[in-house]
C-alpha cells in the first residue's frame, strides 16, 4: 500500500496571509485511487493547535463554560457570542499545560486531575489545527479569581456555570453552536452524566 505522503506532490505554495496567523494556498499533484495523478489547488490557514476542556461537577451536575465574542461567526449570520468551553491555542505548550492555564484564565479555576479524551481535527477541509480535548472535575475549593481572560489578549470572556441538563439543551435548540463544546457536551452525557435528568 502507498503512503500518502507518495500520492502528493507539491508544485508551489504561495503565502497569502501572515497578518494574524498564516493563509496559504497550495498547487499540488494528488495520486487518485486508480493510479492517475490530478493537479489540485488547496488554500490552508494554519493558526497551530488546541486545547479544548469541560469543567464538570457531578455531585451538583454543573458544567463550566464560557461566552465571548466571535467575528467569524457574527459574519456568518450568529449573533456573535458563542457559549463555548474553555479552550486555547498551544503556543509551544505541551496540550495539558496549555488547557490548565487557560481554565485559570478564562475560568478561574486552579484543577486537581485533567483527563485527555482524543485529538481531533474541526475542520480538515481548510484549517490545519487539531484539537486535543480534555474533561476535568471541578469544585468551589479550586477557585483562584474571577477568570474573563486576558484583556491585553483582547478577551473579554463571561464565565457561565450551568445545570448540565440545560446546557445540553442548548445544544439542541441552537443556543450552543460551537463543535467542540457540542461534542464535550456530549461525551458527558454517555461518560460521566448519564441520561438526561439521571
């Protein structure tokens, strides 16, 4: 079987972008199934990668998240804020360290045990980044500030701590739009929830 690192053949990359992190685009040959190489074109925005992680209490079935501003998705017709969980870029970090320092950030939690579930990427299509996602207990001992993130970051993020049966309802009904929120959410439902209302 052939790699497929020997299906692709880069003819040239040009840099479109640089301003905020990197659009490119990108001529190269693909090797089809049936053996014929085709010449394709691919723009890709590498921003790097993530880390993305839910904050949950079972004993009072809560759940940590957080509402920010986001302009893409105001552009594409959401009303802007989007209640997401705690997530950041890895800036060299290694993912565990990344996502601890965010939920002191953004949450305002110092966490006791962080679990990583699985790595993913949100949208292959175009934009490089993978995601590595993580779940972690939480209670009102591991409290250390107020979080909203960092103003000189331009965040400007309200923390939400909601019942878990009515942020998975959010999912449902619209309120809640972001994937990898949706597919924590999720997750907490089959592994460490239950069924709703259980």
């Amino acid at each position: 079987m052939t790699s497929t690192s020997e299906r692709v053949r880069v003819r040239d990359v040009t840099l479109l972008s640089d301003n905020w992190y990197t659009l490119k685009t990108t001529r190269f040959d693909w090797q089809r199934r049936d053996g014929r190489w085709q010449t394709q074109q691919r723009e890709t925005y590498d921003r790097g990668n993530g880390a993305v992680l839910l904050a949950y209490d079972l004993a009072r079935r809560t759940v940590l998240l957080v509402r920010q501003f986001r302009y893409p998705a105001f552009v594409n017709g959401h009303d802007g804020l989007l209640i997401e969980a705690a997530a950041g870029l890895l800036d060299d970090a290694a993912p565990e360290a990344r996502i601890r320092a965010e939920a002191e950030e953004e949450l305002g939690y110092r966490l006791g045990e962080v679990r990583k579930l699985f790595e993913a990427f949100m949208s292959p299509g175009s934009v490089t980044e993978k995601l590595h996602f993580f779940v972690a207990p939480y209670d009102a001992a591991m409290r250390i500030g107020d979080g909203g993130g960092l103003a000189e970051e331009g965040e400007d993020i309200e923390v939400l701590e909601l019942p878990f049966d009515e942020a998975l309802a959010m999912t449902a009904d619209g309120r809640i739009a972001d994937a990898k929120t949706i597919l924590l959410l999720y997750h907490a439902q089959l592994h460490l929830f239950g069924p709703r209302g259980g």
